[in-house]
C-alpha cells in the first residue's frame, strides 16, 4: 500500500439554514481545500462525495446533483454513504483510491443540507426505523440516543453533571472556529442541566443542532506531497466496522463495533498502547454522552472512566488528552457527513499546526478521527500522523 | 457571510446565513415541494408469524440451535452464525427493562405535554438482553427504572390487528418475580 498524505482542507459556515445550495457549498468547500494545498482542480484525479441521508436534501441520488459542485465532472466520482459514519468514512474511501495507486490525489467532499427538510430534519429520520417491529410506535430519533445514554449511565452509575461536562468543554473550544454555529464561551453545567428535557436524559443542550455545511479534503501520495510540503501529514491508519440493526436484542453500554475500528486502524498505524502513543481525538459528538462513549469505545480509558477523566479536565484543550479540540459537533454543527471539517479536516489542522486559536500545545504527533451513526451500529476511525 | 481572513485554518468560513423565521414568512425566495409517497412493507415469513401469534396475545421466538440462543423479534436466520433458525418457541408476555426514556418529542420533533414512556424490554424466555421497544403504562415517569419487572397489557382481542401495538403497553408486575 502506498503512503497516504494531507494536503488541505476547506469547510464552510455551519448554520440551521445557509443560503447557497448544495452545489454551492460543496464548491466553497473544495475551493478553500484547493486553495490551501496550493493546487489547481486539474491536478485533482478523483473524487469522493460523502453525504448522508438523500431524505435530507430532498434530491434523490444527490451524490450526482453535488458533483458539479465538487469539479468531478469527467472524472472518476463516486458517492459514499453510512449515514452518521460518513464523515470519516468519506475520507477512508479517499485513502484507499491513493493507498491503491489508482489516484495520485484525490479530493474528498462532504456535504449536507439539513435545513431543506420540514418541518424538522427529524421527520426525514422516520423511515430509518423498522417499519413492522419499531415504526407503529412512531418513535423519534433522538429516543434511541436516549435509551442509549440511560443504558450508559445506570450501568456505569454515571451522574448528568459529568456527561453535561462535555458540552461546556466542547461549546467553549468552538469559540476560536469561524464556521462555529453554537460557540459559548460562558455556558455553564447548570445552563446544560436546566435546558428543556427533550427525551429523558436528554436535554436540549446534550444535542448538536442540524446543519448545512460542507467541507473538503486533499490526499496525494508521498511522492506529490512532497512538491507542496516539507513537513507533510499522513494518514496511518484507517478502520470500519458495523453491528446488527437488531439493537435490542445487545446491550448498548459500549459499543464494540467502535472498538473493532479502532483495533483495525491502531493496527494499521502500528499502534500498540493507544493512551500513551495518541496525544489529542476527535470522537464523534452529536449526543454529550456520545464523546465519553466513543472515547471509551476508542480505548482511550477503561469502560465508564471518560466522564471521570473529562470532570478532572484531562480532555481539556490543553489537558493530557485533548478531546474535541475543534469544538466538535455540538459546538461546531452537526451537517451529518459535513462533520470531516471537525473529525478528519481539524487532525489535519492541528497536526500541521495551523490551528490557530484553537491550535493544541505541545506540537503533537497523533490524533484520532471517529464517526458514528446509522441505528447505533457503525463505527468509523482514522488515526493521522505528522511525518 | 464572515469572509473575514483570520489566523489559523479555516481561515476563513464561506457561506450566508438565512433565518428560518425568514424563510417561513417568504421574505426571502424558496422554493417549496412536498412528496406524497405510501408504501405496503412485506412482511416476510418471521415477522408475519410474530404478529399473528401477537393478534392471539401470544408472544414468540425463534431458536437458533447452533448459537443456543432463543431469538426475539423472531428471525428466520441468526445473524450471529448465519444459520437458519431452528424453531418457533412461545416466550412469556413478561421481561425486564433494560433501558428506557421519558420523551417530550413527537416523531417531527414537535413538543408533546405528556411524555411518552418508552424503552426496551428483554422478553422472559428469550436469551438474556432479547427484547424489543414499546410503551410503559400504569406506572408514574418516576417509578420506571432499570430492572424493573415489567407485564404485556394486551388491547381486547377484538381491537387487535396482528401489529406491535396488540400489546398496548408494559405495567408494572407487582410481585416482581416470573408468574
């Protein structure tokens, strides 16, 4: 397998509603990434489109409707989709086109348009539930999360304070984003606590809003990445896994198929004790609860230890093990697959050290993106490496 | 837009805002669609059997021999071996509740006043952790916890349809222990 390098990135405002279309936003995107890696749209060889649920667009087969807005046309293009694993799938399609050595480089786009759908994203999510066992109970989306974080936390003896920890941390750490669409530098536990119920235990600021965003990555090989950069990034490791749709019939505390993901990429990336050879991640947090779960599910702490590590402030910005240091999908937006500006795009940020405001001390050397989604089923990791 | 060049990648965020207040009351141009799609979702030969033995106020599985494991909702292979499965096995209308949640939310995210009790249920009978989601009743949000021994309240034969709903919801089982 070839080395595969990051070049650049490139993500758009993340807002409820933005105005420009799909297309649009996928061009602003792709344009940003193209722009930092110094690199014109005729150098790209092929594309990868990630984009979620076609219901949320309300465009059939949108992954065609996007592609002019990505400068695929006639060029190999294809669409990847695993609903909220997505956003670090799309990327992982992108390392197998260069690794293989079909592509020198190739870009990946990622896009969601969120707000198109009413009256709420939520009701495109009806049809993801069985329609014979779970759709005459005519569930919401977010129970399953619910159901889920209750599970976690009466198997751990977990208190809401500790899991509302993630919120404030990640609510704060998007302040220095400029795409950031819920930045709040002074929320507080209790503002989380006291935020309205939506679904025992979740509460309205446990939850990462819906998006429209988009947001682009650049992967070459050693070879090319050598004309851009002298101190280029690599991607060391990638892995994928996914669990039954038959979700009660296993316990949800912890999700093995993470686990099984981030054994394959750690693997890959010859990477034998994860909590001393990663210095910062990027889990997937659309839920509050979901940071610790997946943090637990990447092997970063034993099972019910995140919420401890987190009030102790390891997972701060500049603790040991920085966690979401991008401001994650609850500070940042969660337009589904979009969400690689957050998990692969900002790995990419902080190992190249252009993070900025948000930038980790210490100049580290190996962060961890993860996805996750589909009926809590699919677990999606990247590990990146600064060369 | 915030096109603003700042310190740091993204150094900058591309994209204009739009207010959904705005964009209900048409102050700014959208283009509106609504589809109009039904669907009739076979059955397949395990779910029809679960819920004509539902319509009957009858509970039941599936066993896959190979993995010793009694399976509900039923199926007719066992994705843990992928086997077929072996037998259909009447369970009981009673379980424990592994998880659940008190939800304010309608399935379009619309607010409801009086929560809905909901959660999963292992069904006595079955391999530990096997069960399926419904309703919680004749209980008050309080009281339902993990653990709980939970019974199948049935609707009146004659209003059963041979759906998930012929189990009106799970109550409370008093006694706590198998009946």
């Amino acid at each position: 397998m070839n080395k595969v390098a990051v070049i650049g990135g490139g993500m758009t405002l993340f807002r409820r509603h933005l105005n420009e279309t799909g297309k649009e936003l996928s061009f602003l995107a792709s344009k940003m990434a193209l722009e930092e890696a110094g690199i014109q749209n005729s150098d790209i060889d092929m594309v990868v489109m990630g984009s979620a649920p076609c219901a949320f667009d309300g465009i059939h087969m949108k992954g065609e409707n996007l592609l002019d807005g990505t400068g695929a046309k006639n060029k190999p293009y294809v669409r990847v989709f695993n609903g909220g694993g997505t956003g670090v799938f799309a990327p992982i399609a992108g390392w197998w086109h260069v690794a293989s050595g079909v592509a020198d480089v190739a870009m990946v786009v990622c896009e969601e348009k969120m707000g198109s759908c009413y009256p709420h994203p939520q009701t495109a999510f009806q049809t993801i539930w069985d329609p014979i066992l779970d759709r005459p109970l005519t569930p919401n989306l977010v129970w399953l999360f619910a159901m889920e974080m209750n599970r976690y936390m009466t198997r751990h003896n977990i208190k809401k304070e500790d899991i509302a920890q993630v919120a404030v941390k990640n609510k704060r750490n998007a302040v220095g984003h400029p795409c950031a669409q819920l930045p709040d530098e002074n929320i507080t536990v209790e503002d989380v606590l006291n935020s309205e119920i939506m679904a025992w235990p979740v509460n309205l600021l446990d939850i990462s809003p819906p998006s429209d965003g988009a947001s682009a990555l650049i992967l070459c090989s050693e070879e090319k990445a050598k004309e851009f950069t002298d101190d280029p990034v690599f991607v060391d490791g990638v892995g994928w896994n996914i669990d039954s749709t038959m979700w009660t019939n296993r316990d949800l505390y912890f999700p093995d198929y993470v686990a099984n993901a981030a054994k394959m990429a750690y693997k890959m990336a010859g990477i034998k004790d994860p909590r001393k050879e990663i210095d910062f991640a990027e889990p997937y947090d659309p839920f509050t609860y979901k940071e610790l779960h997946h943090m637990e599910g990447l092997l970063l702490c034993d099972k019910g230890e995140a919420p401890v590590l987190t009030r102790e402030g390891v997972t701060e910005r500049d603790g040991d093990l920085p966690i979401c240091p991008s401001g994650g999908l609850l500070g940042v937006g969660n337009p589904i697959a979009a969400t690689m500006g957050q998990k692969v795009c900002e790995l990419y940020w902080q190992l190249a050290g252009k993070a900025g405001k948000r930038q980790i001390p210490g100049d580290p050397q190996v962060g961890v993106g993860q996805a996750w989604g589909d009926i809590m089923q699919m677990g999606t990791v990247i590990v990146l490496r600064r060369g | 837009m915030s096109d603003t060049k700042i310190e740091g990648q993204p150094g900058y965020a591309p994209g204009t805002h739009v207010s959904g207040r705005d964009i209900r009351d048409k102050k700014i141009p959208y283009t509106w669609w609504e589809v109009e799609a039904q669907y009739a979702y076979s059955l397949g030969p395990a779910n029809a059997r679960f819920l004509k033995e539902l319509k009957e106020g009858k509970i039941i599985g599936r066993t896959c021999k190979k993995c010793d494991r009694v399976l509900v909702p039923p199926r007719m292979f066992c994705e843990w071996c992928y086997s077929p499965t072996n037998e259909w096995v009447y369970l009981k209308d009673t379980g424990t509740v592994e998880t659940f949640s008190i939800s304010y939310l309608d399935p379009d995210a619309n607010r409801i006043e009086e929560p809905i009790l909901v959660g999963v249920v292992s069904i006595d009978g079955a391999s530990p952790k096997h069960g399926f989601m419904h309703y919680f009743g004749e209980m008050k949000p309080e009281e339902l916890h993990i653990g709980m021994r939970v019974k199948a309240v049935w609707k009146p034969e004659e209003e059963r349809t041979g759906s998930v709903r012929d189990i009106k919801y799970f109550k409370p089982l008093k006694d706590g222990g198998d009946e």
